[in-house]
C-alpha cells in the first residue's frame, strides 16, 4: 500500500521528526535535557502523578472502556514484546512510514533509544481486551524537534500509533483508540491542555481518523521528512468534538 494510501488503522501517526531513519534528521532521542531542566519540567506535579515523571506515570494510567472493548496503554518491554512490534514494523503498510523493516535489532535500537532516554517519550503497547494489537508512542511534544516547527505550550503531549493485526484495520478502530488515548492523556495529564499529532499531509484517510477522534487541522508544517497535518485536540473542546 503506497504512503499516501494508508488507511487510517493502519498507520495514524509515524515517529516525531528525527526518529525515523532519515540521515540528518534531528533526533528527539538524541536531546539530552540538563538534569537541572529536566526537574524543572517535571516540577511541581499534581496529586495523583508520578513526582520527576515527565508523562505523570503513564505506566499506572488506568485501562479504558471503549466500544470496541477494554483497552490500556501497556509500556514495552523488550524482552517480551520485540518480536511482536518489529513483525508490525516489517507489515509493508507500516514500514512505509515508520522506516523500521528490517531484523528485529532495529526496531530495538529504536525502542531501546526511549526506554534508556529522560522518559520524554514512552513506548507502549496498545492491548484491546488482553490483546496486544497496536503500538504507540506518548510524548512531551514540547520537549520534542516538533516544538520547532508550531508554538509549543508547557506540557503539550504527543502520540503516534499503529495498528498491527491486519483484521483490527479498516473497522474504524483506529479512530477509536485516537480518541481513546486522547482521553487518557488528558484525564491522567492536567497540566497538558493539549494533544498532538503529526500525520503525513498526503494521506488523507490519516487525516480523517484524527478528524473523527475529536482533533482539529490546526497547521501545516514542514518537518524534516514531510509536510505534516498538525492535528490537535484540546482540553477545552473535548466534550464538543
């Protein structure tokens, strides 16, 4: 399937700029905060949250009830989900995006890469009643190359997601889980007021899901790998969208 014809559940949202395989890109994971601004960021945190956490304990989040089933954001452990998520990577649907075919060593590069990081970015496996089928990243897109590209607010978190099982595409699951780990962001994040993404402008049916998950078109941006919809779901309209 082309890029500009992925479909929705297949492929919502590709690596943040830099986090893909593009020869000189900026890397998210190659920014390393000073330990001093890294407490500052994370000062401060609400009751309930994870204190120095810079995504308020995602690990702890509690599962949602959707209407495809009970779903929860599981973080990745390479020891038991590598071979899962570098077989959804090889899926030529995905790869096409995420640029991570290829042996299993990298897709662990890039996933080691997170987990050995500042906790600005935490990869995770979308589990749908018990079932591990989708893979995401949460991350502090104020903390990310993207904040370049848009005015970044404090606590601005980003996602990008894959749906892996090829008969989890095309029933509209996709939107549903968009929506889904909006809400729980904001529901476990308060001070983030906003949720984003950064689909491939071209693909259109990307675009829509975001569209039905209660995002709005707020840009286009040129990005180092591709001109980008800067999708955004905001705190304030949650309820409206």
């Amino acid at each position: 399937m082309p890029p500009t014809e992925a479909h929705p559940g297949t492929e919502a949202a590709g690596p943040a700029p830099g986090t893909g395989t593009q020869p000189g890109a900026d890397d998210t994971l190659d920014l390393h905060l000073p330990e001093e601004f890294v407490a500052l960021l994370a000062a401060d945190p609400p009751r309930g949250s994870a204190d120095g956490d810079l995504l308020d304990g995602l690990a702890d989040w509690r599962p949602a009830d959707t209407p495809v089933g009970r779903f929860q954001l599981v973080p990745v452990r390479l020891d038991r989900d590598l071979p899962l998520v570098a077989r959804w990577m090889n899926d030529p649907a995905v790869a096409a995006f995420w640029e991570l075919a290829g042996p299993p060593d990298v897709t662990a590069d890039h996933i080691r890469a997170q987990l050995d990081g500042d906790g600005r970015s935490v990869p995770c496996l979308g589990v749908l009643d018990a079932t591990p089928m989708s893979y995401f990243e949460i991350y502090r897109a104020d903390l990310d190359p993207l904040a370049r590209y848009y005015p970044a607010r404090p606590h601005d978190t980003g996602i990008h997601l894959l749906v892996g099982g090829v008969a989890d595409r095309g029933r509209g699951v996709g939107t549903t889980l968009l929506r889904a780990v909006a809400d729980l962001v904001l529901d476990h994040r308060p001070r983030c007021a906003r949720v984003l993404a950064e689909p491939d402008l071209r693909n259109t049916p990307s675009v829509a899901a975001f569209l039905g998950a209660g995002f709005r078109l707020s840009a286009e941006v040129e990005l180092s790998d591709k001109k980008a919809a800067l999708m955004v779901r905001d705190r304030a309209l949650r309820h409206l969208l």
